[in-house]
C-alpha cells in the first residue's frame, strides 16, 4: 500500500485544480449572464415594472388631449340682452288660445273692476304690456293704460298661474265727460312688441253692465291681486 500513495496524490491534486478551475468559469459566466438581464432596467426603480413589461396599455396622454380638455369653454346661447330672449318670448306671448279670461267686481278701489287671464296651456306663455279692452259695442278706441303701473318685467305665467289687471271704469264722483253703459267687455292680448294678437275674447262684464266715462282705464298686466289692484 505504502508504495502506490506517490503516484496516486499527483492525480487528485490535477483532479482537484480541473474542479476549482470549472467552479471559477461557471461563476464568472453566471455572474456576466445576471449583469445582461439587469443592464436594460437600470433606470427603474426596484420591484417597478413598466407599463410594457406588466402587460397593461399605455395611460399617458397625449399632448394633444390635454390641450383639448383645458382648453376655453365653449360659448352658450343668446341672452335677453342680445335679442335672443326676446325672441323666445314673443314665440310663447300668451293668447285666447292658451288662457281663461274673466271680470270680477271688487270693493276697493271703488268704481273698479279686476280682469284676470290665467294660463290653461301646458306651456310657459308671457303676458305682455297691458290688455287691450273695449268697453262697450259702441267703443270708438281701446281703454286708455296707466302708464305709471307699467312693471320692473314682463309677468311669466307657468301653467296653472293667473295675471291681473285693474279696470277703472269711471271717476268716483262719475261725473266725467263721456259716460255710456257698456254692457260688453273685449279683451286682446299685446305680443312682445305692443301690437294687438288677433283675436278678441268677449268676457262677460260684472253684473251684465257697467258705467264708463272718459276717466277709465286699465293697468299693465300684474304678478299679484294686490299689486293690481294698487291702480
């Protein structure tokens, strides 16, 4: 036994250099393998995957989309200022049409009488200006308006709302030039530019008659009973 140990420790030294020496190169050719798999996402944070590398869409807009969303709103419609609300309101004037009309007899003021118009349509109508009345068959000229009841707008009636007007019918002395007794009441409504709507409902006068002079008129349409009947 003791005479073969010199040849064998020369073949396991070579065995054992071959083997550090295949260790050593499969280190290095790991390590340069791991190097080429991290060299593109350097720039990434760690555990951070791209858009591309996860599988999703891109989400960034583009410049164009943004410029769109920011950018200056775009304009509305016309405004009563510039015509255009003018306009829609002449289209919807209230008429015969789209309203009931009545004559009622009040105490006060004495020798006065309150009209009233309200809006049977399904649409919202505007009673413009004052009513044009005439009193009597007989009637050369509409009932003259008081000017000073003319309002801050124009009354708007949703469906179902009533507007009023106050009728003087004679001086409360009654001795105005002019007296007759009227025993019929015409009624017109005015459209957006004071003209008469083609038309004339016959209402029904308080009591089937009522004495008219020279005195009487009427008031632009109201909002309320009590604001009419100020007139």
């Amino acid at each position: 036994m003791t005479t073969n140990a010199p040849h064998r420790r020369p073949r396991l030294l070579a065995a054992v250099a071959a083997l550090g020496a295949t260790l050593a190169l499969t280190l290095t050719a790991c390590q340069d393998e791991e190097a080429d798999a991290s060299g593109g996402s350097a720039s990434q944070s760690p555990g951070t995957e791209s858009p591309q590398e996860a599988g999703g869409e891109e989400t960034a807009e583009e410049p164009g989309d943004v410029a769109e969303a920011t950018g200056p709103p775009a304009t509305g419609g016309g405004t009563p200022e510039d015509g255009a609300g003018e306009r829609e309101q002449e289209a919807t004037a209230c008429t015969l049409d789209t309203t009931e009309l009545a004559a009622a007899p009040v105490e006060r003021p004495i020798n006065h009488m309150l009209l009233t118009a309200t809006n049977t349509g399904d649409e919202t109508c505007f009673a413009y200006h004052a009513p044009f009345l005439r009193l009597g068959d007989d009637a050369q000229a509409a009932v003259p308006r008081n000017e000073d009841s003319k309002p801050q707008s124009v009354i708007t009636l949703a469906p179902g709302q009533t507007a009023y007007a106050s009728v003087l019918t004679s001086s409360a002395a009654m001795d105005a030039a002019g007296g007759y007794t009227a025993t019929s009441l015409g009624v017109q409504f005015a459209d957006a530019g004071d003209a008469a709507i083609e038309g004339m409902a016959d209402v029904p006068l308080p009591g089937g008659e009522v004495y008219v002079d020279d005195s009487a008129q009427v008031s632009y349409w109201q909002s309320s009973l009590n604001d009419a009947l100020t007139w």
